[in-house]
C-alpha cells in the first residue's frame, strides 16, 4: 500500500511556477551578485540569464512536441542553436562567461528579433564576474521546479509580470539610477487610465524607458475587453542597455510586432521619407530637465518642424519634449507626459511655450501628483494631458486634479494604491468638481494668472476658515471684563490690607 502512494505520488505533475514564487526566485539570484558588481548593474546579467533560460525552456518544450525534424527553424518563433540552449549552458565548468556570450551571439544570429539586444550584455570579462559566482548562477536559474516554458507557469502573463517586478526591485536598489529607466507603476496605471487608449491606435512612448508605459496600454485593452492585438506600438530610447531591458520586456509580455527603436527622439524621431509618423496617442515620462537635449540642432532649425512656439534654453528640455510630443500626434491625438511640476510655472522660454499652447486651446487638464513618487527625485511630479480634438464641454477650459495628498508612504518612498488611482482617473473621466481636489477652469482666468498653471492657483486646498460668532466674541469679552473688575476689587482689598499692617 505504501509503495502504491508512492508510485501516485511520483506520477503527479509538480505544480506551475507562481507568480509569488517566481519574484521570490529572481530576486534572490541579485545576492549572489553581491560584492561582485554595483548593484546598478545586476539587472544587466540577470535580466540576460532570465531571457535566455526562458527562451531555452520553451524551445525545448516545444521541441519535444515537434512532429518531423525538430530542427526546424520555422517551427519555432525563437529557435534556440545548440551552443546556446540551456542544457550546453550547465556542463561549461570553465570560461562560463565566454559560453554565454557566445550563446547570445548565436541567438541573435538566428533570430532577427533579437539583434543587438543580448550583446550589449557581456558576461566574458572575468575581473568582474568570476567562473565560481557564475557558476553559482547557473545552478541557481538551473533548478527543476523553476522551468520557464509556458506548460509550467501557472499563468502565461507570470514571466512579464515578474520581469516588471525585477524592474522595479532593481529601480528601488539603484536609487536615483533606477528613475532613468523606470517610472513608478502607480504613475504610470494612473496616466493610461486617464487617457484610456483603444484598439486599433498607433501609440507611441518617445522616451520609452523599459517599456512599462506601452505595456500598460496592452494591459488596458486586456482589462477593458478590448483586442490588445490590435495596437500598434512604438517606442524609441536612447540608452542602448535600456533599449535592451525594453526589448525583453515586450518579448517576454509575448508583445512581438511592438517596434522599439534605439534611437535620439530629439535628433532622430521616427519618420518616413523625412516626415514626422504620426499617432492616435503619445505617452511619455521623458528626463525631467535635461540640460543635453540637443538644444543647438533646433536653434539651427529642426527639420521636422517640431519647433511650434519656442526652442526651451539650455536648463530644461522640459516643453521642447511636450512639443515634439503634439508635432507627432494626428489631427484627432491625445498626449499624456509626467514632467517636474516646475514646467507649470517657471518664466522666460518656458511661459512662451505654455503660452502658446493655452492660446491654441491645447491643453485639456492637468494633474499635481504628490512628492516622493519617483526614483531620481522627491519632487513633485505632474500630469499634462493634451487633445487636439477637444469636447465641446472643455474648449477654452483646463481641468486641474489636486492630487498631491492621494499617497501612502513607503519606506524611503511614497506610492499610489488603487483606490488613489481610481479617484484621480474616475475624477477625471467626470470631469467632475470636487472641493479641495478639482475644478474646471476657464482660459480666461489662466490667462489673468500670467499663463501660470500651478494647480493650487486654481484648486482652493486651504483648510475652511472657522465662522466667528460674533454674539459669542461679545460674551467672552463682558466674562473677561468682569473677571478683571474683581481681580481689581480683591488688589485693592489686599493693598489696603497691607497699608494697615504696615
């Protein structure tokens, strides 16, 4: 009888890879790295090690399952050559980090969506990764239980939703590194539910990070009982090793036409036969301030024309951003940028550009998010919406969202729960006035506050002053009054008290 449990219990399948268990795996591959490498640079090696294992167990899943010659190449959607599938991986006992670059190579060789996207990661240079801690590595990534093909997850959407996960661990883990590629989730969920794209729009993200934006578009459609099939992604970043961790991204969320360009957005935007593409809707969260934007190619004139009102100093690249974003949007587009609240407010080439688009009625509502958010900064961030096709219930109007108290703290870090995002968004699809949160504001009024669009000009957030009760005041004052004429009854009394003793 025992042996018979036993047998059962042998032939029962070993249950699928969760998403708990999964982040708890991955992040604990980052402590073998440690006192090896800055922790700036573990994502680079483990997000490599994490595709690679993927693309290696579901190829062999798949070649298991092949009838004729498994090898095949148009059997597959990624084939794996045998240099790099895991199996040859695990029995390199010496110059490990060669064999993988190696099998990076080969994989791109063979697959022409993955060019240039595993080179960038180089494993071979052994004064800064040794055999014994790669080693380590493979054997940690080489467990049983943690095989990455799609018939041992227990959801398909568990490997994306893990890579996120190591995104933001590895965000967290680099401070102010981590902001450059990597914008809050809360942020981001906020921003797409407020503009809620649809199937069939080209969308674009200029400055696309790791891809989180694009991908939450994709989650949109999915959650709403929409085709996200139907979306026509595009994104451009200029940091080839985040291109890279982009690239992953989207394949391993299997979003496989999404055409991520390493690329200058500001001196080399996407276009065709040197005209600027245009899309349904642009999304971007770009470098707050960035004072090497390629300012002098605009002074001598942009090609593309992306210069509407004014080419920003040197300081901020802040409005030439929002510029190149609405020069790329068809005559129906909306736009959503996360920038430093600063950009509402600050003079000179700034105001210009504001200016400019108050004027032409550009602008359809704006949301102060609290401070602490973001990885690169405590400041406080800020959402700008803007419709070329504005309703007629907001034309010559802004409407403004005083977020800036819808947080929970972090440790280190504040962050946006669902029921901050679901107000904000919900407030806003309404356009909804709220007290102390947000109203709808007239041009004419923005434009008697100098062009000004800090959200607090226009969103009352002070407390309610107490009412006086006047009757109430005069009843205090007469009890004050007559408390005083006994203190001076009793002076006296105790004065002429002590005159006589004297």
């Amino acid at each position: 009888m025992a042996q018979k449990q036993l047998d059962k219990w042998s032939d029962q399948k070993m249950p699928k890879l969760t998403l708990d268990k999964l982040e708890a795996f991955l992040w604990t591959s980052a402590d073998i790295l440690r006192g090896s490498i800055d922790s700036s640079e573990y994502k680079h090696y483990i997000f490599g090690l994490l595709f690679l294992k993927r693309l290696s167990d579901q190829f062999q899943d798949e070649y298991t399952q092949i009838k004729g010659d498994p090898e095949d190449r148009d059997n597959y959607k990624f084939y794996v050559p045998k240099k790099a599938r895991w199996s040859a991986i695990r029995k390199v006992s010496e110059g490990i980090g060669a064999a993988i670059d190696k099998a990076f190579a080969a994989m791109e060789e063979e697959n022409e969506a993955l060019q240039d996207v595993l080179i960038p990661i180089q494993f071979g240079d052994t004064k800064r990764l040794k055999d014994d801690t790669l080693s380590k590595l493979i054997i940690h990534f080489s467990q049983k239980e943690y095989n990455l093909a799609n018939s041992n997850l227990s959801d398909p959407d568990i490997l994306g939703r893990a890579y996120e996960y190591l995104i933001k661990q590895f965000a967290d883990d680099s401070g102010k590194k981590g902001g450059e590629f990597y914008t809050p989730n809360g942020v981001v969920r906020t921003l797409i539910k407020i503009l809620q794209p649809k199937e069939g729009m080209r969308i674009c993200d200029p400055a696309c990070g790791s891809g989180g934006m694009l991908i939450e578009c994709f989650r949109y459609l999915k959650e709403t009982g929409q085709n996200p099939e139907n979306l026509t992604l595009f994104g451009q970043e200029k940091n080839r090793n985040t291109w890279a961790i982009a690239k992953m991204n989207m394949l391993l969320h299997n979003i496989l036409d999404a055409e991520i360009l390493h690329s200058n957005t500001m001196t080399d935007p996407l276009s065709e036969d040197g005209i600027l593409m245009v899309f349904d809707m642009v999304i971007a969260n770009p470098m707050w301030n960035q004072k090497e934007w390629s300012k002098e190619k605009f002074d001598m004139g942009d090609p593309y024309g992306r210069v509407l009102y004014e080419v920003p100093s040197n300081s901020s690249g802040d409005w030439m951003w929002v510029q190149h974003m609405v020069s790329t949007l068809n005559t129906t587009g909306r736009m959503g940028v996360v920038l430093d609240n600063g950009a509402l407010f600050r003079g000179n080439r700034e105001k210009k550009c504001r200016k400019g688009f108050i004027d032409d009625d550009l602008i359809e509502g704006i949301v102060a998010l609290p401070a602490n958010l973001f990885y690169n900064t405590g400041s406080p961030g800020c959402l700008i919406i803007i419709n070329k096709n504005k309703t007629n219930e907001l034309k010559e109007k802004v409407f403004f969202i005083h977020a800036e108290n819808e947080y929970e703290e972090g440790s280190g870090q504040n962050f946006l729960r669902e029921d901050h995002i679901m107000k904000i968004s919900k407030t806003y699809q309404k356009k909804k006035k709220i007290d102390k949160f947000s109203d709808l504001i007239t041009l004419e009024e923005i434009i008697e506050n100098d062009y000004n669009l800090n959200v607090s000009r226009y969103v009352d957030i002070l407390p309610e002053e107490e009412l006086i009760d006047i009757n109430e005041c005069l009843k205090e004052i007469q009890m004050i009054r007559e408390k005083r004429k006994d203190l001076e009854v009793k002076f006296d009394e105790n004065m002429r008290t002590l005159n006589y003793d004297l």
